[in-house]
C-alpha cells in the first residue's frame, strides 16, 4: 500500500503532505522551492493531534511536536491545511489514520527502550539524557552474557588494572593450542564477572553535574573583561537551561558564537537565569531580551505524591478550617518575582539531581507507607547490634590438603600431642601435683618447670633447669629469633623477592599468577561435571603440565641465579685469600634464593598442580573403566 | 522488652531502652495515677513518642477502666509517625503476648488528606474539598436523590451505609496512609470510616484543632468520657494555636464577598418561600424551643464549626428578631453595611468587645444578645435551605462567627483596626483584627472535661509558663536531661565573624552588609566542613528573602554551590515538599545540600532531619516575633497585666522555644550526632533559657566563639563523631538493657528506704513532737515519696 499523502498549504505555501515509507516520520514538501522548505516530524516526536471536526468546510491538521530535550509544556505546532477541495476530508482522513496508527505503534515500542532519534539540533545527547537511557537499559550489568561478550569494557578494565593485564597477557600467550582465543577469553573472564560488573558500574558513574553559572567569573585583564568557557560548560548550561539552548539555537547563525556568548553573558536574561533582580540600569540587549518573559520553571513535576512525614501541604490543609489573624508582616511572602533568587535556587537543584533515584522513594508510586519509611523513625541505638550476617563456610577434612607438610617434625609432635586425651593429662597432672608438692607450699622450682617424669623412658631428655644443655638450647632460640627479626628488618634489596632477583621474582609472581588461572579454569570445567567439556579439560591437563614445566624453568634459572653468586662469593674469598693470605669465613648458607627459595614460595602451587593432575588422572581412569565395562 | 512500673507491665517494643524513657514513663505514670495534669520536657529524639505511648497502651490495657487515649499533634506529619509507632508497638505486644488484643486506634485529618473522589480531591483548596464533600454527602442529598431528583452522590461515602456503623473497618492501628489504602481497596470513604470509628477507638490520634476548636470540642464531649487521657504532644506552641483557634480577620473584600452572600440567601429564601414554604416554617418553630433541638442533623452535615456557645444559651430560645428567615438575613445585611462603614476610619483603633457592642448599638440598634446566636442561626439556614455551594457563603460565615465571638466574649479579646498595610503605605488596605489574647479560653474546656491532660514536648522551658499562660494546675511538672555516653551534639553560640565584628539579628545592624557577609560566611565556612546535610532557620520569611539576595549578590552563594546544593522554602507549600525531597536526595547521594528555611515556617514544624538529612542546623538570628506588631504588642500587655508574665520575658521565651525546636530537629536516637550553631550575639545571655538538655551541654568555652573558632570545633567535633560507635560502648550509660533497668530500680528502691529510714532516724532524734508526726507518715509513707519526688521535681 502506499503511504497516504495529500496536498496541503503550510503557512499559506502549497505543498504535500506525505507519510513516510516506514511510516516513522510525515514531511511536507512545498511545491515551489523545492526541497529547501521541507518539514519532516518524526513519529516518535508527536504528542498530539487535533482535526477540524467533519462539519467544518476548511479542513485542518495540527500536529503537535515535542523536540527531544525541549520543555514539556512547550511543544511545537505544525497547522497543514488541506486544499484538494471536496477530496480534502478523505485526504486528511487517510493520513490523519495512518500517523495515528504510527504513533501508537511507536508508544507501543517506546516501552521497550529505543534510542530516542537523534536531536535535530545536533548538539548531541545531554548528559543527562544518556544517563537515563543508561538507566532505562540496566541490564548492562546485571547480564553475565553481555559482560563476557562486551570485548570493550575487558579492555577498558584492563586497562585500569595493569595487574591483571600483565596475567591475562601471560595466561594468552601460555594457552593450549587447541584453546582458540574465544574460548580462552570467555573462559578468562567467566570466572572475573564480578571485576567486570564492577567496572561496568564504575564507568557508568558520572560525576554529578553542577550550578555551572555561578562557576563563571569574568576577570579582567589590560582594562578588558575576559571570560573563559570550555565546551563542558556550554554543554552544561545548555542542559540546566533549556532556554539558552533555545536562544542559541534560533539565534547562532545571525551572531556569530562568540558574540552570542560575551552578549549572553552581559545581558538581562543572564542575571535573571542566575536568579538576581534586574535593575533598570541593567544593559538591555534587543535579541536576548525577547526571552526575559519565558518561564523557565514550568516545567516541574507537579502532582507528584510525597510521603507523607515530608507532606507539607498535607500539613498545610491539615486544618481546612483554619481561622486567626494573618501573620505579621515580616512572615508574609513577597511576591516571587520580587526574590527571583528562591525559585532559581530551587529548582536548579532540582535539575541537579534530576538523575538521581529519589531518597523517599518513587515519586510516583502510589501512596502508601512502605516499611523504609517506618524503619526510619525507629530509635536504632536501642535496636542494639545487629547480628552479623554471616554464611559459615565449611571444610570438611582440612588435612588432606596440607598433608604433604606433615613431614615436619613440628607437626609430627603436634599430632601427636593431638592424639592425646586431654582429660587423661589433665588427671596426670593433677595425680602428679599432689604427689609431688608438699602440702607446705615449698616446692623445689626446678620439679615444678621440668617434673621428674617417672616411669617415662625418654630419660635423655630429662634436663634440669640451669643446665649448659637448656641454657644452650634457650639461646639457640634467642639467636634464631633475632635471625628472624633481622631478616624482616633487613633493607636490601632483596627483601620481598626471598632472595630472589626481581626480575626473577617479577616472573615467578607471574608464572604462579598464571598456574592459578589454569587451575581455577581446571577446577572449574573439572567440576563442572559436563561431559561437553572433556575435551576442553584435557587441554587443560596439558596446560597445567607446562605450568609445572615453567615453575621448573623458573627453578632453574633461580638455582643458575645463586650459582652465579656462589661462585662470585668464593671468586671474592680466593681473591682476598690471594691478596691477604688470610682465608676468610665463607659464609655459603646466607646467599637466599636458588631453588629451595622457589620451592618455598611456589610449594602449595605445585603441590596444587600434582593434586589436580592426580585427581584428572584418576577421574580419567575410571572413565576408562567404566567406558571399557560397558 | 518487658518491664514492671509499681504494678504495671509495660512492654516496650526495644531491646534497650533510655534512661529518660523510663523515668519519663514513671512520672507519665504517676500523673495518670493521680488523674491531674503535668508539663514533661523530654529532649528531643530520645523516643518521645513510643514512651508515652507504650506506657499509656500498657495503662490502658492493664486496668478495667480502659481510659481512652487522645493524642493530639500539630501536623500531619507527626500525627502520621505517631500512627506508625503505634502500629510498631502493637504489632510487637501482639508478638510478647502471643495473642492479638483487642484494639482500634485511628488518626483523622482534614477531608483534602483524606479524600478519595477522583474530582474532590483534585481540588486544591482544604475548604473547597470539605464543601464540595458536603454537597455529595449531605443528608438531604441523600433524600433528594431517594426522591428521584438528579444529584450526585460520592460512592465511596454511600458505601458505607452498607456497612456495620460499628465496625467500618477492622481493628488494628490504621495510619493516614494505611486507611487511605483501605478505603481504595474497599471503596469506602476514609474520611468518615474515621469520623465514624472515633467512639470504638482505645486510640485516637489527630490535631489539636479538633479539641480547641470549641464547637467540635462541644461535640467530642459528648463522644467520650471524663476519664480520657489527652495528650498534647509537641506542644510548645499550644498557646498560639489556642489563640489561633479563636481570632479572626475581615478585610474589606471578605465584608464585600459576605454582602453578595446575604443577597444569595435572600433570594433562596424567596425561592423557597413559593415553593416550599412549610420548610421555612418548621425551622421556625424548632428555633422558638431552643438551638440544641434544631440541632439534630447527623453531626458531619454541619456547616461549619461554631464558636463556643455557654449551655444556657443552647436551651434558649432564638432571639425572636433573627428567628424568621428574611428577618435574619436583613440583620446580618445591616451588621456587615456597619463594619464596612467602622473600615473606612483612616487611623489605627483599637478597643474592646463591650465598647465595640456599645457602639454598634448606638449606631445600629442592634443588641448583643442576638449578635450571640448569629453563627448558629446562620448554620440552621444554611441547612434548612438545603445549599449546596456553600464555599460561596464562607465569608458571611466569617462575618457570623466574628459577631457571635465579639459579643460573646467581654474579656481576652480585642479588636483592632489597621487602614494601612504598614507605616509606609499610603493607600488604605483595612483589616479588622478580631484578636484572642487569652491562651486559657481556649483550652479551658479541655481541662476542665478532662481529668488527665498531658502537655509534652521537646522545648517547654520555662515549665511554669505553660500552666501560668492556660490556666490550669499540674501534678507534675519536668524537665530530662539527657544521658550520652559520647558528646552527641554540640551546642554553640557564635557572637562575632571571622573579623570579630558582632553579629546579630537586631533590627538595627541587621541588614548591614558586614553583618550579612559574616553570617553568609558561617553557613559557607559550615558547607565547607559539614557532611551531607545542613538546616539554616531565619527568623523571618522577610529577613531570609533579603538576606539570600544579598548573599547571591555578593557572591556568596556561588561559593557555597560549590560545597552544597542550595534549597529554599517557598510560600508554595508543594513546591517546599519537592525542595525537601530534592534536598533529602542528594543527601542520600552524598552530594549534601544546604536547606534554607524559616523558624516559625512550614519546615520547622514536624519536619525531621535527623542522622545525614541534617548534620548541622544554623540559627541565623533569635527568632523574635515581630515586635512591631500591634496584636502582639496587646497580647504582651495582656499577659503582663492578667498573668504577670514581663514583656521581655514572654518575648524571649518565645523566641528561645522556637530556637531550641530548630535545634532539636537533627538528632533522633543517642547514635545520631550533629552541630547546633546559634548565631546571634544576644544567644550568648538567653542560652539559660534553652531547654536543660540543651543547656547542660553547652560548654562554658562554647558561648562566645567567632566563626573561625566555630569552625574549629565543630570540625574537631566532627571528626571525633566519625570515629566507630558501636551500640556497646553506650550500654549502660545512655541505653539500658533490662538487667541495667533492674539495677536501677534495686537502687532506687534501696535509696528511698534509706531516705526513708532517715527521715524517721531524724524525727527521732530532734524532738518527741515530731515523732507522731512520723508515726504517721510511717502510715502513709507512699504519700511521702510522692513529696519527696514532687520536691525533687522542683
């Protein structure tokens, strides 16, 4: 079908009006002048038509449009009179249908969030208009999928987080080959969605806005008045007034940008914007002063319901019988546009915050207290504390992954200390008290610290107190605590690398940075207990093999590390022997890092890597055997 | 939770409880006890409200007299959260008890509130909704309607005819919001579910007005019982809302309106007269037995409210001269063509009720007595002839009141004439000032219906003046300070700017433009180092609309945009509502706002800012009344001469209530913390006159500070306030658990046996004589401890 159209006069010019293909805008296009005069309403912008009723002779259509980032109150209106004489009526009838039926259509979608059209006065989108689309699409983060997939945002992460970029880089080049890219991306970030929600929330934090014509001071400089004003600031009064965005834009072509600016700035309609009273002295300006008379503050919502703690005119009609005398003269209001300033001030802030969630509440939800309200006027110090709301997290068997490092003695006497009933020492030591202390009080103090053991045939160990061998023992464990003390203080610049290089060390932070990362992806497609993701898991096996390489080459290049300071040391002691003949102390031991410091810091890595390998191994085997027992 | 006073169990629906709760519940408890009244000033935020009402809940609940509970607050607001408390309370007794008692509490406010037609309550005006609900709900509408004729009825008020009278909606506590979602939910009319449920109610929670006001007052006697506990709660201002309830203006254009409503009532009156005559003549008849028998329609048809009318008066027969219809409505067409000419003096005169009758009777010959029954006569033509408009006699109605209260009242009342606006003017703007003086005139019905009445409030100091101003006695009178564990707040008195200049907000220097900058200095210095909110209260609406333009003029306002949005009260109360929530956003948002309004204003009465909505409050000036003015200037030379109460000294008490209520506006709750700013040089010699707990807390060193100083400690305070405070640390100082209460009251209890045992040991010892008298205080030794208390409490 084709769109329906009809000639009609705009503004007494003669033309034809037609719907647009799509059916997403109606333009007028004047017979004469070709193109230059054509008017073009978008649907999407329409807020209103209205017909001459089918009674009258003329007929008329009037379109109402509301530019986006216009005042509400405010829309524009378009008259076309339609002038195909007796087919007039059905003409205007056919587009008048089809815009109606277009702007429902366009409501309709509207409620699922479209881009609102382009602004045709090209100043972009304010500010606060992308933040409420911002809003009005939330799910930006509360979708898992759109996150992984918003390759922009891991980037602009990344970027903020130079650690994680260093092992996401790392953990790219160290991939199996049979991980594409894809795959390692989605399984990399899959496991930091929290990091990207967070930062997608981040970066959708804007600084709020601020009065920006109260920031503007002119200065003068060599008897001339300057004033400087960025981009952001125009952008900015062009959103907290609306009117200078309409002054500009009906005005800039006629003056040019910075005659309209250092006018603006000196004119009436400035001191009225910033809320001061003008004065007759006041410079009058012949374009900008055309605008004193528009209302700026039309534009507030008004039926808004307020909670009612806050209600001050429910307050206000509280009473509706009120009587008394009126109040005294200095509590009597002038008339508002005596004070401008109060008004402005108000409703400034009120643009301000605009983009902010209200604190009571929606506005517009319908009456009725909700419980926020109420918990606001409890007493919360009498409430007392409240309790913690924790989740406890169990561990069953703890043991078994510490179990490697029940070789230490200690630990072996702690559990063996551990294997003992207390309540049985306990009665020993008591039995034991009584038996070996006088009722008296006096008890040789040497009994007390190391009781006789009678019956205990650990007699070797039986030492008295002030013995060469407990005083040795005590400070043996005074020198090794001050050794401990002096390695903490210590200021070289091997302290925090274990000895290590920092370049080495560098690598070892990373290689292990890495190793985690597999082994979270292992335990995480491990885990799973998806059968679709054997596949993945066996690249992974592979990959956590050449972590275990790499911590070897790490080990190695450490151990070559040391050798090369070994040997420097004793090259420095045959030197010194050389040129003195005195041999001095060489002192091996205290030349940190090597391989034992690595095996130190990487241990429960590895041992990490041996259990997921042995646990991938064994889960492989019964596969096995459940596979071939079928 | 739970715990015994004497005999009582009173269950508290917190964990903890202050220790000024408690002893406030002691004495709440004992003045209920003795049935008398009494004047308690608790510091703000400390839990007024759920004290009072889960001791007077237990009271009620606990012994068979069921004394009925009044509560009265100042605005919709308090009335609303005082609802909310009590549903808390109940729901938390219902929980302890297992079992849900049975209860009704509900509150009223005007029809406008509470209306749920969808045209009436679009309406903007509180007397065009109340009128045009009367015109849909009226009795005679209802019979039209029966009679087949074509008038609107309000559905939601015909539902309730087809509902129990005694039951239109559950028990349980409604709040204003609560009822309003009922009556949606049901389609029953919210108003009168509540007007009607009123004698049901164990609680009934709604604005003084509807107990001053003296005709509803008339009424609400007959609804309840001698025994009602009535509550005024912040009442710090009663005594003007008592003298409101009672004065009355009327201004040329009212005079000019009431003569257009005389010619209306005319000709309905002729209408009538040819078609339905016998009307008219009943109403004639019934008005020759006397008032209260025409008084028969249901009680929510009245017009409006009257004023109060003696008893004898109401037997009596009408005069006969007003009783026919024609013949009123030529009287009260001769009395308004008498004030219009009294309007065209061009001096200021002023004089009493008898010399004003005097005069009206030698110019008019119209006597005092029928002047006394002018608004009810009027009232019983309204409904005879069955007017529906009745917005458009709302000033007839004025002038009818204004002349039953002149000739009424001989003494506490004075009229007073102003031709001018203000000194300045040169064209005549007249207003007749029907002025109430006398606080007690109002109010006396109230204490003398009822046995307990309880005046509370966060800012009552001086005690005395209440009963000396309203005229009755007290059983108890008291002040509480308030026990912290921490310094919660500070108190402080700035007498000089950064450049030592004094300031103040004296008529002399205060428009001076240093002073103006070094207030705008404090609140700037105080943008700068506040977190989230901050409160500034002027003395005037005119000294603030000044003062910001000159701050904006020089500059000072640009500086503070920088810190904090800035907020303004407005004359428009729903444009303030927005600036308030705006300003509570962006505190919420971290953002901070500063929040301008007037002390006497809108915003100080039931707004709260506690915790971040207001960190600190700033009282530019001592909020003095308008000394000019000449109904205060009468006032004042009443109370000197009837009371004995100085100029200087009402003046400043009236000033420093309305300060201190400024400044009690930012804390609720121990945990809650906040700067307090007097900024006026003459604080520095009225801080005495602040209420004990906020006196008790200011320092010594903190009555004389220039803002630089100011800003010092405050910023020390400030820091020191946001160190942790865990609810613990206060356990037993400023909170109490149960087991602290007990100890408490072992202490106590051992304390008066000791002063007991002492006292006897005394009587002893000095002389025989005394021991009979001992003896007998033995006897009687709870009346001793009254004394002993009653001593303390002075």
């Amino acid at each position: 079908m084709a769109p329906p159209s009809g000639s009609a006069a705009y503004k007494k010019k003669d033309g034809t009006l037609t719907m647009s293909q799509d059916c997403q805008s109606i333009s007028w296009i004047p017979a004469a002048g070709g193109a230059t005069g054509t008017i073009t309403l978008p649907v999407a912008q329409i807020t209103n038509l209205q017909q001459t009723p089918a009674s009258n002779p003329k007929v008329m259509l009037k379109i109402f449009v509301l530019p986006p980032n216009a005042p509400e109150n405010s829309p524009e209106q378009y008259v076309f009179n339609f002038t195909a004489g007796t087919n007039a009526r059905t003409e205007a009838d056919a587009i008048k249908d089809a815009l109606s039926a277009a702007i429902q259509a366009a409501k309709t979608a509207q409620a699922a969030p479209t881009p609102p059209p382009a602004p045709a006065t090209g100043e972009g989108m304010s500010t606060a208009m992308a933040f409420a689309s911002a809003v009005s699409s939330k799910s930006t983060w509360d979708d898992d999928k759109r996150l992984k997939g918003d390759v922009e945002l891991q980037q602009s992460l990344l970027k903020s987080d130079p650690n994680l970029q260093r092992m996401f880089m790392e953990s790219l080049h160290t991939k199996p080959d049979t991980l594409t890219a894809g795959q390692f991306m989605s399984q990399f970030w899959s496991t930091r969605i929290h990091l990207l929600r967070a930062h997608a929330i981040e970066r959708s934090q804007t600084r709020g806005s601020y009065n920006v014509l109260s920031t503007l001071k002119p200065r003068v400089e060599d008897n001339v008045t300057k004033l400087n004003i960025s981009k952001e600031q125009i952008q900015l009064i062009f959103n907290q007034h609306p009117l200078v965005r309409r002054v500009y834009d009906e005005n800039v072509p006629k003056l040019s940008e910075a005659q309209f600016w250092s006018r603006f700035f000196q004119s009436r309609l400035f001191k009225k914007l910033r809320g001061e009273r003008l004065s007759e002295t006041d410079a009058t300006d012949a374009i900008l002063d055309k605008y004193l008379q528009a209302d700026e503050h039309g534009n507030l919502p008004r039926d808004a319901h307020v909670p009612n703690f806050l209600d001050l005119e429910g307050n206000e009609v509280n009473n509706s019988q009120r009587r008394g005398n009126r109040p005294d003269l200095d509590m009597r209001w002038s008339a508002p546009d005596k004070v401008p300033i109060i008004r402005t001030l108000n409703s400034l802030s009120e643009k301000i915050m605009a983009n902010v969630a209200a604190a009571d509440g929606d506005p517009h939800a319908p009456a009725g207290m909700d419980e926020d309200t109420y918990n606001e006027i409890q007493l919360r110090d009498l409430l007392g504390d409240e309790e913690a709301n924790l989740v406890p997290l169990n561990i069953r068997d703890q043991s078994r992954f510490f179990s490697a490092q029940t070789k230490d003695s200690e630990d072996e006497q702690n559990r063996l200390f551990a294997q003992q009933d207390p309540e049985k020492i306990l009665s020993d030591l008591r039995r034991e008290i009584d038996q070996n202390l006088p009722d008296d009080g006096t008890a040789p103090l040497g009994r007390l610290v190391e009781p006789d053991e009678f019956g205990d045939d650990e007699k070797k160990n039986n030492q008295q107190p002030g013995s060469r061998a407990s005083l040795q023992k005590s400070s043996g464990q005074i020198l090794d605590a001050i050794r401990d003390r002096r390695a903490q203080t210590d200021v070289s610049s091997t302290t925090g690398t274990y000895g290590l290089s920092s370049s080495l060390y560098d690598r070892l932070t990373l290689t292990h940075a890495t190793t985690t990362e597999f082994l979270h992806q292992f335990w995480q497609a491990f885990l799973s207990g998806n059968p679709d993701r054997a596949g993945e898991l066996s690249s992974l096996v592979d990959s956590l093999h050449r972590a275990m390489e790499r911590i070897k080459a790490v080990t190695q290049d450490a151990e070559a590390e040391r050798q090369v300071e070994v040997d420097r040391r004793k090259r420095h002691a045959r030197e010194v022997l050389e040129a003195t003949g005195k041999k001095p102390r060489l002192n091996l031991t205290s030349i940190q890092g090597g391989e034992k410091a690595v095996h130190q810091l990487m241990g429960p890595t590895i041992q990490a890597l041996e259990t997921a390998q042995a646990k991938y191994k064994a889960a492989l085997a019964e596969e096995m055997k459940e596979a071939s027992g079928q | 939770m739970k715990f015994f006073i004497d005999d009582l169990p009173i269950l508290f629906p917190y964990p903890r409880i202050y220790p000024e709760q408690y002893a406030y519940m002691c004495d709440l408890k004992k003045t209920l006890d003795a049935e008398g009244h009494c004047v308690l000033e608790m510091p703000s935020g400390t839990g007024k409200t759920v004290s009072l009402l889960s001791l007077i809940v237990a009271y009620q609940m606990h012994y068979p007299e069921h004394r009925k509970l009044i509560y009265c607050s100042r605005t919709m607001s308090e009335i609303e959260k005082a609802l909310a408390e009590l549903k808390a309370l109940m729901k938390y007794r219902t929980e302890q008890l297992g079992y849900t008692e049975d209860f009704r509490a509900l509150g009223l406010t005007s029809r406008k509130n509470l209306c749920l037609h969808p045209s009436v309550r679009r309406e903007k005006s509180g007397t065009i909704v109340d009128a045009r609900c009367r015109s849909l709900t009226a009795g005679f509408v209802k019979e039209k309607k029966e009679k087949g004729e074509d008038v609107e009825l309000c559905v939601y008020h015909e539902n309730l005819d087809l509902l129990e009278p005694h039951n239109l909606v559950p028990p349980g506590v409604f709040t204003l919001d609560g009822l309003l979602k009922y009556g949606e939910e049901h389609k029953q009319c919210p108003y009168f579910s509540a007007r009607r449920m009123m004698p049901f109610c164990n609680v009934i929670i709604y604005s003084y007005h509807y107990l001053l006001d003296p005709k509803i007052a008339e009424r609400v006697s007959r609804e309840f019982s001698k025994d009602c506990i009535v509550v005024f709660d912040e009442a710090h201002n009663i005594d003007n809302v008592c003298i409101e309830s009672l004065s009355i203006d009327i201004t040329e254009d009212s005079l000019r309106k009431a003569t257009r409503g005389a010619n209306n009532l005319e000709r309905k009156i002729n209408e009538m007269k040819s078609s339905d005559a016998e009307k008219l003549q009943n109403e004639y008849s019934k008005l020759v037995e006397g008032l209260r028998e025409a008084e028969q329609a249901r009680e929510e048809d009245q017009f409006i409210s009257n004023p109060v009318l003696p008893d004898d008066l109401l037997k009596e027969a009408v005069p006969g001269n007003i009783r026919r219809a024609e013949h009123f409505v030529s009287f009260l067409k001769r009395f308004i063509e008498y004030l219009k000419t009294r309007m065209k003096v061009t001096h200021t005169i002023s004089e009493t009720p008898p010399s004003f009758l005097t005069h009206v009777k030698d110019l008019t010959y119209i006597e005092r007595k029928p002047l006394r029954f002018c608004a009810e006569r009027l009232t019983s033509l309204v409904r005879t002839l069955e007017l529906i408009n009745i917005e458009d006699y709302q000033p007839l109605q004025e002038v009818a009141t204004f002349a039953t209260l002149v000739s009424t009242y001989d003494k506490g009342f004075l009229l007073i004439l102003e031709p001018f606006e203000s000194e300045a003017a040169t064209v005549p703007n007249p207003v007749l000032h029907f002025t109430c003086l006398d606080a007690a005139i109002a109010i006396r019905p109230v204490f003398e219906r009822f046995r307990s009445v309880i005046i509370t409030s966060g800012t009552l100091s001086p005690l005395e003046m209440y009963p000396k101003m309203l005229g009755f006695t007290t059983v108890m009178q008291e002040s509480y300070s308030m026990t912290l564990a921490r310094r919660s707040f500070l108190p402080m008195v700035v007498t000089r700017g950064s450049d030592q200049a004094q300031i103040s907000s004296s008529f002399q220097i205060r428009n001076d433009p240093g002073v103006v900058r070094n207030y705008g200095n404090i609140v700037l210095e105080f943008s700068r180092i506040t977190p989230d909110g901050i409160v500034v209260f002027f003395p005037s609406y005119l000294y603030m609309e000044s003062i910001i333009s000159m701050w904006q003029g020089m500059g000072i306002l640009d500086s503070i945009w920088n810190y904090k949005l800035i907020l303004v009260e407005t004359p428009d109360a729903q444009e303030s509502s927005l600036a308030l929530e705006t300003y509570r956003t962006a505190c919420c948002n971290g953002r901070g706002a500063i929040l301008m309004c007037v002390a006497r204003g809108k915003v100080s009465e039931g707004i709260d800012f506690d915790h971040h909505y207001g960190r600190a409050v700033i009282c530019i000036g001592v909020p003095f009344q308008y000394t000019e003015s000449r109904i205060l200037k009468a006032r004042l030379e009443f109370l000197r001469e009837t009371y004995r109460i100085r100029e200087n000294d009402f003046l400043s008490f009236d000033a420093m209530r309305h300060a201190a209520q400024c400044l009690g506006r930012v804390l609720r709750g121990k945990d809650d913390y906040g700067v307090m700013v007097l900024a006026d040089k003459r604080f520095q010699k009225k801080r005495t006159q602040l209420p004990k707990w906020i006196s008790q807390a200011m320092l010594e060193s903190e009555t004389n500070l220039s803002t630089d100083m100011a800003v010092a400690t405050a910023k020390n305070f400030l820091r020191g306030m946001a160190q942790p405070f865990k609810a613990k640390d206060q356990d037993g100082i400023s909170t109490w658990s149960l087991a602290d209460l007990e100890r408490h009251r072992q202490k106590q209890t051992l304390e008066e046996e000791r002063v007991r045992r002492e006292a006897l040991d005394n009587g002893h010892g000095t002389n025989g004589a005394a021991n009979g008298g001992a003896a007998a205080a033995d006897e009687f030794d709870d009346d001793i401890d009254d004394d002993l208390m009653m001593l303390d409490a002075q």
